[in-house]
C-alpha cells in the first residue's frame, strides 16, 4: 500500500474550516484514501474515503487532486470535540488499515 | 451504526500472568478482526488479522505464541497475552469488518489498556 505523508500537528480556530493535508504521491489506481481520527484514548473512528471522486458526508468533505497524488479533508465548521489525531490511509486491495503518524489537530476557542 | 466493544477496557496484573482481552460486534457479523496495538504517543501498530474458523495471520516481528488469537464466532475474536511482561504494557485496539461490505468497513472497538507490573 503506498505511503502517506501528514504534518504533524495544526491548530484551528473553532467554528473555522479546518483543513488537513495529505500527500500520497505514489498511489496506485486501485487504491483509496480513507481517513479516520482518534479520540484521546478511544478507537480510531472512520470519517470519510474516496477513490478519485470528492466526496461529502455529514462529518467531513474529502478533497482529492485531479492526479491523485494528494488529498485534504475538510471540517466545514471545527469545534472543540473536533481535537483528535486525524489517520489517512491509503488502501489497496487488502482488509489491512496501516495507520501512519498521523495529524494531530488541535481545536482552540 | 455497527458497534464493537473490548472487554475488559483496562487491567492491571502481574508479570508472568497471562490476560485475555474480548472483541465483540454488537450488532453486525464480521468475518474478519484485526487487532491493533499503541504505546504512548505512537501510532497504531496492526498485530495480526483474524479469521472466522481459522488461523490468525500475524505481522512481522509479533510473536503468536505470545499473543495467542482465537476467532471462534462471527461476533467474537480473543486477544491472550501469555506470560505478560512490562514490556508489554499498552493499549490494545480491535476492529471489526462488516460480513459481506462493499468496501472495507472497519469499525474499531474502544480499546484495552494493559498495565504490567
């Protein structure tokens, strides 16, 4: 499965679009970006994937570039219980989620 | 919405003691487990995948014969850590796949946090 690369923490402002980034530059065609965060001391929770469409759910919209080779997940309007690390994963054609280091976004009043 | 739960969600024992942690889907079957650890301010590691009705598929560098996976129903997967050590303190997530998903529908559980003293 190809790699992906996140900073590694950003601050957003609550009630602002909170932006994460997401470089996957050697993606296969067969292969999604799915993107889960984690709660401090929780499980991870699943929030959105896409395979090259854009893609909206009630939690999150996921931004993916016309070559693919990176993505960013938007929440439209952050608030404090948005502060979490935020996981994306790309996945071929396997059941394995090989989680990287992650995002860690910090939501501030 | 597809829950999963761990039983139990923290422990403390003794080293040289064995513990098992449970996996449940509530409300869904799952053909497929995957179990998961992390250590303080790390990522999660996948340990091994776990199969309905047959052998555990274990990661690189995990021992199975330390952390023995049992699969026993659609609705229930088991973690044994035989022989605990310090070391072996974490936390211990599993996840659960949908039975018959279109895609790969994982639903993680709360997690297990193991202290070994």
């Amino acid at each position: 499965d190809a790699k992906t690369t996140q900073p590694t923490s950003m601050d957003c402002a609550e009630g602002r679009a909170a932006n994460l980034p997401c470089n996957h530059s050697t993606i296969s065609g067969n292969e999604y970006v799915y993107w889960y965060r984690q709660i401090h001391s929780q499980g991870p929770q699943y929030i959105i994937h896409g395979l090259k469409n854009n893609e909206t759910n009630e939690m999150a919209s996921l931004i993916i570039t016309e070559d693919r080779k990176s993505s960013t997940l938007i929440l439209p309007h952050a608030t404090l219980r948005d502060t979490a690390v935020y996981y994306c994963i790309v996945r071929g054609n396997t059941d394995k989620l090989i989680f990287g280091t992650g995002t860690r976004l910090q939501v501030f009043p | 919405g597809a829950v999963v739960s761990q039983h139990p969600s923290w422990v403390i024992c003794k080293s040289g003691t064995s513990v098992k942690i449970e996996c449940r889907s509530l409300d869904f079957q799952a053909t497929t487990m995957f179990w998961y650890r992390q250590f303080p301010k790390q990522s999660l590691m996948l340990m091994a995948t776990s199969n309905e009705g047959s052998k555990a598929t274990y990661e690189q560098g995990v021992e199975k014969d330390k952390f023995l996976i049992n699969h026993a129903s659609l609705t229930l997967s088991t973690l044994t850590v035989t022989s605990a050590h310090p070391e072996d303190s974490s936390f211990y997530i599993c996840s659960a796949r949908r039975s018959g998903s279109s895609y790969n529908e994982q639903f993680f559980g709360p997690g297990t946090r193991l202290t070994v003293l």
